[in-house]
C-alpha cells in the first residue's frame, strides 16, 4: 500500500522536486544516527554529505531562477 501510494503521488509531482525529496529520507536518517544514536559522523562523511546537499541547492536555485525568468518572459 505505500509503494502505491507513492507511487501516486510521484504522478502528481515534478521529477526534479520528486528528486530533491529522494534527499530527504537518508538525511533524516543520518541524523537520527548522528544524534540520537551516537554514530560517528565526521571527516570524508562530512565532506561528502556537504557537498551533495551543496550541489542540491546550486541545482534546486538555478531551476528557481530559471523559473522566474520564464515567468518574467510570458507575462
């Protein structure tokens, strides 16, 4: 039933906003890890979430921008 669901609701969604929200479920899992359960979390680990959740802000801003522009043309 959840996978259905999902897979429902992806319909109604941009890709690109269905990705970025991919993001989110390991990230809260991480911190969960990290502060509820004292898993260790430094070092390459934190370099390399830094700079997926880096990339997904330049792409999510740039796909805003864009956005903007486009709406700027048409009206």
């Amino acid at each position: 039933v959840p996978l259905l669901l999902f897979a429902v609701a992806a319909r109604s969604i941009p890709f690109a906003l269905l990705g970025i929200l991919q993001f989110l479920s390991p990230s809260i899992q991480l911190f969960l890890g990290v502060w509820l359960y004292g898993e260790a979390f430094a070092g390459a680990r934190l370099a390399g979430f830094c700079a997926i959740w880096l990339a997904l802000l330049i792409y999510s801003a740039e796909g805003w921008r864009s956005s903007r522009s486009a709406r700027k043309l048409a009206d």
